[in-house]
C-alpha cells in the first residue's frame, strides 16, 4: 500500500484541531475522513473502511481508550492516540487498549506524517483488498469512492462535473453536515450567496439521481442550520 493512497479517519471533538490535522493530511496526499466523537466515528466505521485511525483521548462522553478497545473487538485497523496526557500510565492504557501509537500534545505535524507513515509501511501488503473498491451504499444506489462512479444495479448513473465533485466532497465525510459556504469552497467557487444558491440547485438534482422521493430526502439531507449530510446505509 502507498501512503499516498491511505484513508485516515480523524476522530477528535475540537472542530478547529480537527480541520487543522484534516487540511495538512491532505496537503500531503491522504484521503481524509473526520468524526467529532465516538458515536460519530462508529457511525463512519460501520460503513466505510480506513487505512489508520487517529484519535483524541480526551474526549466529551466515550474517550478515545474506551473507542480503541471497543475498535479493536472487530477490527485490526491501526490506530494513534493523541493526548495532552503524557504520563506512563496513561500511555500504557492506551497501547493495553491496543493503540499501535501514542503521540502527546502538543506535537509538530511534521511528527505526526512521520509517525503516521511508519505505521502505514509496517502494515503488510494486502492485494485483496487493493483490489475490492470502498463502496458507499445508498438504497438500490451504489457509489464507488475510489473510482468516484455510481451505479444503480448494473447501469451506470451519469453524473455532471459539479455532482461528480459534490459526491467526492460528501463521500469523504458521510455523516458529517457541510456547511453551503464550505461547498462552495470546496468546490473552487468564489464566495457569495449566489453560489450558495447555485449548489442548492445542483444538491436538488444531485437528489434526483439518489434518492426514492427527492423531495423527501433519506439520503442527501439538509441539517438545520448545519448545511447538507450525505447519510449512507
């Protein structure tokens, strides 16, 4: 496996430490997910499989130790804890509940891609599943994240430039509300409510593509003041 090709879940409850870790990851050739808490990171995992999982200890509800144990009763998947905790102890119950890496805050990001990048290249080389796609599954719709590809059964669904972005943008954080600014951000747009408005058109049709009833929608959903989520199966 290539580390430019890697898929990292970020799980931390500190929205602007996550956006921060998110950004430089990606900056240096990752797929990044972020959950912000356990019950957020289940619901992710439940669907989408990763490459390594990096989470916060110190986190409101479960913590991050409580997350690893749990992760690993079915999972192999590495995970790194970050805390502002460095003590022994503390350390010690956090590789006992099966972390492959402990990193203490705060820390140099330039740290944290090396560690991360150690951890990738000691993983064995598994062909199988550089083969099998990560596949998001809406109702009868399927969606292929690696090859940015829908398919309804055995007949492709043509997407537009701008839906083919959309799910890009939405598949890398299923779960998690997008606010309509950071859309048109992420989609290169300049900044403005009438680009704003333009990505409801384009989410109105994007829904026409994946959903049973667009005009109510199961699986593209506007969350009150929180912008649009892409809720998967």
């Amino acid at each position: 496996m290539s580390d430019l090709d890697a898929h990292l879940l970020i799980v931390d409850d500190d929205e602007r430490i996550r956006d921060l870790l998110k950004k430089f990851l990606v900056r240096n050739g990752f797929l990044v997910t972020a959950a912000r808490d356990a019950a957020h990171a289940r619901r992710v995992l439940s669907g989408l499989d990763f490459d390594l999982i990096v989470i916060d200890v110190m986190m409101p509800g479960e913590d991050g130790v409580s997350l690893t144990r749990a992760i690993r009763e079915t999972n192999t998947t590495p995970v790194m804890l970050l805390t502002a905790k460095g003590e022994t102890e503390h350390r010690i119950a956090g590789l006992e509940a099966g972390a492959d890496d402990y990193l203490v805050k705060p820390f140099e990001p330039k740290e944290l891609l090396l560690r991360i990048n150690a951890i990738l290249r000691r993983m064995p080389e598994t062909p199988v599943q550089d083969t099998v796609p990560k596949i998001l599954h809406l109702g009868p719709i399927r969606y292929d994240i690696e090859r940015s590809e829908m398919w309804q059964g055995d007949a492709l669904v043509r997407l537009t430039a701008t839906e083919t972005q959309l799910m890009k943008i939405f598949s890398a954080q299923p779960g998690e509300p997008i606010s309509r600014a950071k859309l048109v951000e992420d989609l290169g747009r300049d900044r403005g409510q009438a680009q704003e408005r333009a990505v409801d058109v384009q989410i109105t049709r994007l829904r026409r593509k994946i959903e049973p009833n667009p005009k109510q929608p199961r699986y593209l959903q506007t969350v009150r003041g929180a912008g649009y989520m892409l809720a998967p199966d």
